[in-house]
C-alpha cells in the first residue's frame, strides 16, 4: 500500500473516531470513502500480482537452457507456455 493511502485511510479512521460514526468531516459518507479505500487496495493487489509476473518473464534466467541435467534442454519460458500469465490475469480478473 503507498504511503500515501495509508496516510488517508488513517486520517480517515480518525475522523471517523472524532466526529462519530456517520458524522465524516468529507462530503462523502463513511460507506463511500470505505468502498474507495477498498477498491484502490484491490487495484493494488492486482498490480502488483501482474507486476510480479512481468518480472518472472522479463528475467533472463528464464530463457536460459539446462543442457547439463536435462536430457531434452528446455527454457523455464517454453515450458510455462504462458500459464502463468493465464493464472495471473483470470486470479485479476476475478475468474480464479
């Protein structure tokens, strides 16, 4: 989570203990700004699960061949054939 969320969400839930349930200090209501902080961490997560698996392709180690304990040499990359890119969009998705 950015620093700077976590700077809302804490001043948010001050406000919250300050003023009351119900009694927010923005126009919007504690249910609306709790829906925001939710989406925005859900957004998060998801990037940073797609980030994750950018860099799993994008390091060169995976296109690297084993011809020294394999008998039939493949790269980590040919024998995913993006599987896990796959399961990292439909897990974004909201399908897995």
């Amino acid at each position: 989570m950015s620093d700077k969320l976590q700077e809302i969400k804490d001043d948010f839930a001050w406000g919250i203990k300050a003023a009351g349930q119900g009694q927010g200090y923005t126009n919007l209501d504690d249910e609306q700004v709790s829906w925001l902080i939710e989406q925005l961490e859900q957004a998060q997560a998801s990037n940073q699960k797609l980030v994750e698996c950018l860099e799993w392709y994008a390091d060169d180690e995976n296109y690297e061949v084993d011809v020294v304990n394999q008998w039939a040499p493949i790269e980590p990359v040919s024998e995913d054939r993006g599987q896990r890119a796959r399961h990292v969009l439909s897990e974004v998705k909201g399908n897995g």
